[in-house]
C-alpha cells in the first residue's frame, strides 16, 4: 500500500508503516530526522500522485486550544490552518486520518471520530489526540498503561519544545500501521 504521512519530520509513523511492508514516504517542511524516504517541502505538492492511504499530522500552532488565549490575536493565521486542514481532509486519497490535538477544528471543521491517549497505547503519559477519519476504523488500544503522567504538557519552555510536543508516540504509530494497514481487512471492518 501506498502511505503518504503528512506534515511528519520525525519519521515516526512512516517508519512503523515501512516496518509492516508498505510503501510509505513522511512529508514536511522540515527535513527527515531519520532520513528517506522523505519528500522536504509542500504536502499540497505532491496529495494528488495516488496514494492509498494519508496520515496528517497539520500543525497545531494556531489550532490547540491550548493557546485560545492568544487566537483574538492570530485570526489571519488561525484561518489560514483551518483551509490546510480543510484542503488535507478533501485530497483525493480513499484513506484519511488527520491527527491534531483537541482544537478548533471540532467546532470550525467537524468533531473528531475519535479521541485517544498516549496510555492506551504502551506509553505512560497523557496527551489527548484527535483523530478525523475517513474511510478508516477507530484504532483499538494496544497496550493499557495504568500509570500517567503529563509529561508532554509540563514540558519545560525552550526553542524546541513545539518539536518534542508534537512527535507522535510509536505505540500509537505501530497501531495505526498493524490496524490500517492490513489493505483488505480494513475495508471488511468498514463494511461491517
């Protein structure tokens, strides 16, 4: 399967897929942390060359609620995100997620189809993600964890601290690639 990860500079998610046997490229205006396979540039560039599957991951800057306090002051750039998000979530791709934390997005776009946590899925922290999806199941947890902690949250200020918030947890990264992307039982879930 062909797997476009968008808006990816950790090589994370496109990892895990590559580690299940697909043909999976990350996407972003930052270059690879880990290498290829990596386009380095626009997502919009490259939505339409016949990719099965899109994980977008949209910065959230001018998206979280997590900085509502400052969106009086960004209502330009606030619009400008909600037009890529809105532009990922109609690309011509049968397969979408688009992942971004609990945001505007639900009340300017549409609720997300599901709501998940890092400790669901092997890591000890809590760090609720939205999940919009089109054409996809819900992913079912891996791995409960009973101990949490807000470690993303409290995260210290500093000029990297947006990079470290917004890399996706490979437990949830390996979910997404064993439960996504098994091509034909994933279409037999849906027409359940």
């Amino acid at each position: 399967m062909k797997v476009l990860v968008a808006c990816e500079f950790s090589g994370t998610v496109r990892d895990a897929f590559i580690a299940h046997g697909h043909d999976a490229v990350s996407c972003d205006l930052l270059p690879s942390e880990r290498g290829e396979p990596h386009h380095h540039g626009d997502v919009l560039e490259i939505l339409g060359l016949g990719w099965d599957l899109m994980i977008a991951h949209p910065p959230c800057t001018h998206l979280a609620v997590s900085g509502a306090r400052w969106f009086k002051e960004k209502r330009t750039e606030q619009e400008a995100a909600l037009a890529f998000v809105a532009e990922l979530m109609t690309a011509p791709i049968a397969r979408i997620c688009i992942e971004n934390p609990v945001s505007v997005i639900s009340t300017r776009i549409r609720p997300p189809d599901q709501i998940i946590q890092p400790w669901q899925f092997g890591h000890g922290e809590t760090k609720a993600t939205c999940l919009w999806l089109k054409n996809l199941p819900t992913l079912r947890p891996t791995m409960v964890v009973h101990g949490r902690e807000q470690r993303v949250h409290r995260m210290p200020p500093g000029p990297y601290r947006w990079r470290e918030r917004s890399r996706t947890f490979s437990g949830v990264a390996d979910a997404m690639a064993a439960q996504w992307g098994l091509g034909s039982a994933v279409q037999r879930e849906l027409a359940v």
